[in-house]
C-alpha cells in the first residue's frame, strides 16, 4: 500500500522529458488539470504513472486535500474491498473496529489505483457502482458514505484488449477512460534519455552533497542505445548506482552496469549526437532549427536519432545553406553498414542478415559507400590490453 | 571440456568498444577449463566499483552464452 505521496512535484520541475510524445503529455496534463473526470493512465511499468498521478493531483484544485495511492495488486479478493471502502467492527474475524477505506480518506482530494486491471471480477462491479454513485459502503456497514474524490486509474496493460478477452468489465473500463493519458516507454522517446540522466545524476549527486561529475561520452553512448525494459525507474536506479559508486571525478564506463553495456551492444548505433552539456540550456529554450549530423557525428554511435525529428519552420527570410540528399544518405547508409560489419565481426552474411538485405546487395552497398573491411576487431587480444 | 579462448574473446568483444571508448579496455588473460580469468586495463583499472560491476556482469554474460562456464576472475 502506498501512502499520499511525498514526492514533491510542480509541472515545470518534472518537465524530464523534452521529446515531442512527452511534451503533448505535458500538454495534456495541463488542459485536465482543472477536470474533475477521471482519468486513466496507461503506460508500462517503470513510465511514470504514479508521478503523474501525483502531478495531476498538485495541478488540480484539490492540491490542498490528500492523495492517495493504492496498488490494486498487493491486495487479495478479500481483502481489497475492505481496503477500499473500510470496514465496520465486527465485519469479519480480525475487524475489531471501524476502519475507514482508502476512498474515505481521500474525501476532498484525488485517490490514483494503479494496476487496476488486478482488481476481480466481482470486485469491478462494486467499484463502477462507487464510481456511478459517488458513494461508498463499508463492508459490514449500511450507511452509505457520499464521497467527494476525484479517481486517476492506472495500468500496464491493455484494458481494451482485456474487455475483449472477458478479463475486464467494459462499463467499468468506459466508466474509467474518460481522460485517457498514455506514457510512452523509454526506448521510444531516447531524446529524453539524457536529460532524464541529468536530472537524476543531480539528484543523487546532490544528497551526498557533490557536483555531479561529467559524464564520458561513451557512457552517454552505452544509456542513450540501451532499450531500458525497466524504464525511468531502471534509469533512475542506474543513475543512483553511478552516483554511489563513482569516486574518481568522472562518470565512466566502469560505473555502468555491465548488464546495460551488454543491452546496448546489441541495439543499433545512434546518428544524432548529444551532449551533456547542451541539454539543461537546451530545455526551456524553443526547439533548435534541425542539425544535420556530419559524417562524423554519423561515424559515432553517440545518441539516438529522434524517431521523430522535429522541424522547426525556418525563421523569415533565412534561407539555410543546400544540403545534398543523396550525399547524405549515403553516409547514414555507410555508418549503419559499418555498424553492422563491427558487431557481427566483419562476417558479411551474418551483417546483411541485420540489416535485412541480401548479402549480394550488401557486398554492393560496401562498395558504393567506399568502404574497405571493417575495423580490426578480430585481431591478437594482446595487441589490444595495452590501453 | 575445455571452452575455446574465442567463445570468452566474443562475449567480451561485445562490451569492448565502450571500454575502448573511455581509454580502457579488458584483456583475457588465460582460459583454463572452465574458467578465465581477465583484466582491467586503462582508465577504470584502478576503480573498485567497476571491478564489482564489470566482474559480476560479464560473469553473468558469459554464462548466459556458455552455460557450462564456471568462474571469471577479475586480475
């Protein structure tokens, strides 16, 4: 069970997240601030669904009144309605006084279930009749208690496909998605990866009372082309580790979990490099005209390419300078064949295979794009200790 | 059986380039049965932390790819 939360939380210091599915969030965050109709966040583990619950909650006129959290998983059929709308002395074995439930405690403010796709069957039916009616009944009682609380639904799966399965009532589910909210994961929103990184490193950083050290580019490389199953909260942890475990003054690839170097070995190579240094000037700033990479930048697997660029209209009267597209292409093509080559050790087929072409194709493109064998990655290990 | 020095050499050549990046690298020092035993060059050799980390999950990677392997030892 989780208590009315501590996190302290205004729009602009949670404003992590500077890719464009992140900023409609926002966006949409603010425009139901005001609601008083329920919403339903969904989004997978580890996205954010409880602080944006919490977010909604502190932006709404109820700021002032307690929310309340309540997982709709940790709880047993039995148990959850008690939990939910309290119990009267004597109601069961154990029940030795009244006990109000965790609508009751949350009368003038905001309560957020999350998981709700793991409350039961029978228990959903009472729930829409909460929701409907906007009372509530302790088990054993029969006075019926008006509440006044606004309800934030949150849940990893898909409610819609759980109606159709026969898992999920479908009353209960219109009933809870009026303000639909999706978070997008992680790994589809890698702009955002190191703007997070900075926020949690300062924070970590800053309860042992130290600056936060910068950051090597090659750990930027290895957060920014991991998938992060796990999420903000998987970031948020891994930033904690560096934070605990680095005391050389720098942020390098040894703070990194070697289970994120491995994870991100396997993910493609980011075109668009990104820096520390750039980001925190870069957030309350208007989106930047689109760079095109250099080669070079294209050369190192630095930072993710936004799976949606944003364009910004160019300003009046400034005409950029002519790029050539064919030229361009060709660079990306190159950079992701000689990606390719590196990882599966410069076996061609095997390279082909990733990148989806026909290895016939793939010998052509090598020669198109100019390049010779990849890098000497299958040389004399001794050769390399030396660093 | 002995497990061939290349199997161990490829797990590790998968974590490489972002060592190399940061001026390290882990070199493979011998095979013997079914261990190995490697070591941390360059930048982060002296850091005990990327000892822990690096001990633990390249361990774990190379167990996961070669199920019999046994121990890895961090020189």
């Amino acid at each position: 069970m989780m208590m009315p939360s501590q996190i302290p939380v205004t729009m602009e210091s949670l404003v992590v997240g500077k890719s464009q599915r992140m900023r409609a969030v926002f966006e949409f965050l603010r425009v139901i601030g005001n609601s008083e109709s329920t919403v339903l966040i969904t989004g997978e583990s580890g996205t954010g669904k409880e602080v944006t619950a919490t977010l909604i909650h502190q932006n709404s006129r109820r700021r002032h009144h307690p929310f309340v959290a309540v997982s709709c998983a940790l709880f047993t059929e039995t148990l959850i309605e008690s939990e939910l709308f309290g119990h009267e002395r004597g109601a069961f074995t154990g029940a030795i006084k009244d006990r109000p439930g965790r609508f009751e405690m949350a009368e003038g403010g905001t309560i957020f279930l999350d998981d709700i796709d793991d409350v039961p069957l029978a228990m959903q039916v009472k729930l829409l009749r909460v929701l409907q009616n906007r009372t509530v009944e302790r088990v054993g009682g029969t006075r019926t208690i008006p509440i006044n609380v606004r309800v934030i639904a949150g849940t990893k799966r898909d409610l819609k496909q759980m109606v159709s399965d026969g898992r999920f009532r479908e009353d209960l589910y219109y009933r809870l998605n009026v303000l639909p909210v999706a978070l997008p994961p992680l790994r589809e929103r890698p702009e955002d990866i190191p703007v997070l990184m900075d926020h949690f490193l300062r924070r970590f950083f800053r309860r042992k009372n130290e600056d936060v050290p910068p950051v090597s580019d090659a750990v930027m490389q290895a957060f920014t082309r991991y998938n992060w199953p796990g999420n903000v909260r998987e970031l948020e942890n891994a930033c904690e580790r560096i934070a605990q475990t680095c005391g050389c003054g720098a942020v390098r690839i040894g703070c990194v979990a070697a289970s994120i170097l491995f994870g991100a070995a396997q993910q493609p190579p980011r075109t668009v490099s990104i820096h520390m240094s750039d980001i925190m000037s870069d957030i309350k700033k208007p989106e930047p005209p689109l760079q095109f990479p250099t080669a070079q930048e294209l050369e190192t697997p630095v930072a993710p390419p936004a799976p949606a660029p944003t364009f910004a209209p160019p300003s009046a009267g400034v005409m950029p300078a002519p790029i050539s597209l064919d030229d361009r292409v060709r660079e990306f093509e190159a950079s992701l064949i000689r990606w390719a080559l590196r990882v599966t050790h410069g076996n061609k087929s095997r390279a082909a295979a990733l990148l989806q072409i026909k290895r016939s194709t793939l010998g052509d493109r090598i020669v198109r794009c100019g390049l010779t064998e990849p890098d000497e990655q299958q040389h004399d290990p001794a050769e390399r200790a030396a660093v | 059986m002995a497990i061939e020095k290349e199997r161990i050499q490829a797990v590790l050549d998968r974590v490489r380039p972002f060592l190399q990046a940061d001026g390290g690298d882990i070199e493979l020092l011998a095979v013997e049965g079914r261990s190995a035993s490697v070591r941390l060059t360059g930048v982060c050799a002296g850091c005990p932390a990327a000892h822990m980390t690096l001990h633990d999950g390249i361990e774990a990677a190379i167990r996961t790819e070669i199920p019999e392997f046994d121990t890895l030892q961090v020189a």
